[in-house]
C-alpha cells in the first residue's frame, strides 16, 4: 500500500510519519528538509502482515513538477493540514493539493488531515473540525479526521483509519 503525504511545508508532513514509522520516539525530532522522504512499516490488514510505503513530500512550489513524479502508483494520499485558528490552510487543501490530485491521480482517493502539535500550557486553537468536513465533503476526500503530530495514538488512528478503507475495499 503506497501512501503519500502533501500539504504546505508547514503542515508537519515529516513529523506525523517519523511519529508513526517510530512510535516509541526512536528518531530525532530535529528536522532538515527534505524534498522527499520515504519510510516502510509493516502492519496487519485483515489478518495479513501488509507493507506500507510511506512517502513524504516537499510543499515548495519550486518542486512541484519534481513532486509530482512521486504520485505515480499512489494508493491514497494524506492531505495535511496544519489546524489554525483561520481557516487559510484549509483553502490550501481545497484550491492547491486536491487540483494537483485530480489532475495527476484522477481517482485516486484522499483523506484530509488537520494536523496539530498538543502542548501543555499552550492555548487550544478554535475548533476548524466543522469546517474541516466540509471541505472533505465538497472536495470528494474520503474524509475528514485531526492528529497530534507528536501523539503516537492519535498518529496510529489516522493512519488506522486508512487501514480501514483498504480492509473494506473502499479504495
């Protein structure tokens, strides 16, 4: 199962994979980018013991054409999507990333992720899940879910529920 990661640069692609790829923190959170980083984890779909092929991609539009080239035999992609208070990334998703999508991959499925980073004594940040949706619907993603980056539960119920669109068939 390929599965690539776009969003701007900011929206934590890098994060969210090592999290999953290395769950008990066995990688440095300091980051260099990148324009491209691939991770493999093995996981059981409906009893079988399934590779997953995880690709992050750059946001730079300097690369876009170079990018592009990395979707070919994409299973689904993750849409990320650094959750704010204004809903500025979300129209990055909608009016950017899903285009890109459509024009490369028509077919292709997608999941939209608002992505955030759950710190003690920092201010929760309004609530974009209601609009979150809405985009997700109106753009045909299969959906609309938020994951703490740095949070392996969260991380491993976001990438699960791709699991479960590929166990049932969905996609």
């Amino acid at each position: 199962l390929r599965i690539v990661v776009i969003g701007d640069d900011n929206s934590m692609k890098n994060t969210i994979l090592q999290t999953y790829a290395y769950p008990r923190g066995a990688t440095s959170r300091e980051y260099t980018p990148k324009t491209f980083e691939n991770f493999v984890v093995e996981v059981k779909v409906n009893s079988h013991l399934t590779r997953l092929a995880l690709y992050d991609t750059t946001g730079q539009e300097k690369y876009t054409r170079l990018r592009v080239l990395s979707y070919q035999s994409t299973s689904i992609f993750l849409v990320l999507s650094r959750k704010t208070t204004s809903g500025a990334e979300l129209e990055e998703v909608e009016y950017k990333w899903i285009p890109e999508i459509i024009q490369h991959c028509p077919g292709t499925p997608y999941l939209i992720v608002g992505t955030y980073k759950n710190k003690p004594g920092v201010e929760a940040l309004s609530d974009n899940s209601i609009e979150g949706g809405r985009v997700a619907e109106r753009a045909g993603a299969i959906g609309y879910t938020e994951c703490d980056v740095e949070d392996p539960t969260s991380v491993s119920a976001t990438f699960g529920q791709v699991r479960t669109c590929f166990s049932l068939g969905s996609f």
